[in-house]
C-alpha cells in the first residue's frame, strides 16, 4: 500500500511539473511577443496622457457619468476614463495578445509541433487559457492602478459627489473606484470566448472590431450585418 500510495504520488508530482512546464512555457512565448511589450508599455503611458487631456479641457464632459465632476474630484477622473476603456481599450488588448493565443498555432502551423510536448491536450488548453487570463487580469489592474494613481496626482484626493448628489468620502470613494474597475475584469473573460453566429470559435476576436468599420466585409467572423436604413415611405 505504501508503494502504491508513493507511485501516485510521483505520478501527481510529474501530473503538476508538466502542467507548470506548459504554463511556463506559455506565458514565455507570450511575453517575448514584441506586441506583448508594447501592449504593457502603452497601459502605462496612454492612461497619464489620457488624465492630463481630461484634466485640461476647459469644457467637462457633462453627457458621460462624472464627466462633470473631473475637476472637483481625483477620483471621477478614472470613472470616465473606465467608460471609455471597457467598451474599446480593454477587449482590443485582449485581442490583440491573449486573443490570438489558440489562433497563432494554427496560424504558423505549429500544432504538430506543440502537441508532441510530454504534456496533454487538456494541459495544454488549460495552460493556454490560464495564460489569456493572467494577461487580461495584468492589463486591468496596470490600466487601473495608472489611471487613478495619475488622476489623484494630477487632480487631487478630494471627496467625490455621487450620481444622486451625496458626497462620497475620499477613502470610500477610493475603494469604489477600484471595486468599479475590477468589475471590468468578467467582460474582458467573457470576450475572450466569443463564438459566432453558428457556434463556432472565432480565430481572433481582434477581427470583431472590423463590424464597427466594414460591417460588410467578409473578415467578419461572427456574421454580424449592420441593416442597412430604413427606405422613406413613399408619398401617397
């Protein structure tokens, strides 16, 4: 018994190291990606531009949520800038890295090559998606914590008015701001599963974005068609 209990708990040991090789392996493949580095860079410098363009508009924004609060409050600065990067910033960086994780291999062809590892495929797909994952959560948190650490140097650290007029603490509204970034984290996961209108996956969810520009075109994969205007009614 002993003996049996000692081989499969070297059978778990190998079982884990080559699920960690295949992870390992993964996120150094992701991070050698010239794209990947650009990405991180531009999570770190666009969010200070973004708040030192917001700060100096003479005119606040006063058809988005906070957008009129921008230069009482550090902290509405973010909450704007949070509307803008969940609908366009954050599943493009998705896209553009962890999004193309699955739909690179087949790209290049290396499938034959990958999957000769001393791994299995459900490993290998678990390693993968572990990998698209750790990139989206990165990407969050780095915008997040740029974008209001800049907000808070370059506005101020004062009490934030909330949508129905209250005035929300500093330390709260500290709190509620990070509560509402992390909250972008379950749609950026969810994007990364897009399927299209026959339930297959898509290549690259990067291909999405072609919809807003040549809804038309034949790289889009889910089949999304915009319709177009409805004709005038004739005159009787």
């Amino acid at each position: 018994m002993t003996a049996s209990r000692q081989s499969t708990g070297a059978a778990s040991a190998r079982h884990s190291a080559s699920f960690r090789d295949a992870l390992g392996w993964e996120l150094r493949k992701l991070v050698a990606l010239s794209r990947t580095r650009w990405a991180l860079a531009c999570c770190v410098i666009v969010p200070v531009i973004a708040v030192v363009a917001v700060k100096g508009q003479q005119r606040p924004p006063k058809d988005s949520l906070f957008g009129r609060h921008i230069h009482d409050s550090g902290y509405a600065v973010p909450l704007l800038i949070l509307g803008f990067a969940a609908q366009w910033a954050f599943p493009l960086l998705t896209a553009l890295v962890a999004g193309d994780i699955f739909a690179s291999e087949d790209h290049l062809g290396t499938w034959k090559t990958v999957l000769t590892r001393s791994v299995s495929r459900a490993q290998l797909f678990w390693a993968k998606t572990l990998t698209a994952v750790l990139f989206a959560v990165t990407v969050t948190a780095l915008i997040a914590a740029v974008t209001i650490g800049a907000s808070v140097l370059f506005v101020g650290r004062q009490d934030l008015r909330g949508l129905s007029g209250q005035i929300i603490p500093s330390g709260t509204a500290l709190r509620l701001v990070i509560a509402s970034w992390g909250t972008a984290l379950a749609p950026m996961l969810g994007f990364m599963t897009i399927t299209d209108t026959k339930g297959n996956d898509v290549p690259n969810p990067v291909f999405e974005f072609d919809v807003c520009f040549d809804p038309h075109s034949s790289n889009t994969p889910t089949g999304v068609v915009i319709p177009p205007p409805a004709a005038p009614p004739a005159a009787k």
